[in-house]
C-alpha cells in the first residue's frame, strides 16, 4: 500500500463524502512522513549523532538521577508516568504517548 494510493483514495473519499478530522490527519501524517523521509536522505546517518546533522552541541545539563526518574515513570507528571511504565511493562507506547514523552524530556527536563 503506497502513500500516493492512501492520498489517492482519501481525495476520493472527500469528493463523495467531505473532509471531516480523520481525512485531515491522514493526509497530514503523510506529509509529515515525507517531510522525514526527505530530511533522512538529505542528512543520512547524521540524523542519530548526538548533537543531530548539525553539530551544534547545546548546553545540557546531563543529571543522572532526573533522567532515571523520566526512565523509571517516577517525574511526578501523572501522563508522562503513565506512558513511562506502560513503556516499562509492555515494551509498547502509543505515537502521541512518544511525542510527549519525548517533549517533556527535552523542553522540560533539558535532558
């Protein structure tokens, strides 16, 4: 199943019946889909070193015990907790459960 037969189909899919939230988010994710894609070929390998394609090393403030807790499901954010533990017991995670996750570590923990 390819994305240009998904976008194909959700076209006509709105022809006949409208646009409504869920056609929105499909072709949205493809879009954003491709948006990676084309990064990931424009940057290769450098998009998983540590300071990412650019380089640019940021001042983090790498603490241990904060990153352990996030780890552990123990920050004291009841959904980030959740998601961390779900993580911990099953091994899976919902996508918007890794984007908060991810968010969360990064913005507000500054790890």
């Amino acid at each position: 199943l390819s994305p240009r037969k998904v976008y194909d189909e959700v076209g006509s899919y709105e022809k006949e019946w409208g646009s409504n939230k869920s056609t929105y988010w499909v072709v949205f994710e493809l879009i954003w889909r491709d948006y990676f894609r084309f990064f990931a070929m424009k940057h290769g390998n450098k998009i998983f070193f540590p300071h990412g394609p650019s380089g640019d090393a940021q001042a983090q403030k790498q603490e241990a015990d904060v990153l352990e807790r996030w780890r552990a499901g123990r920050t004291g954010a009841p959904l980030i907790d959740a998601n961390m533990r779900e993580l911990l017991a099953t091994g899976w995670m919902s996508n918007r459960g890794r984007q908060n996750v991810a968010s969360y570590l990064v913005f507000y923990l500054q790890q």
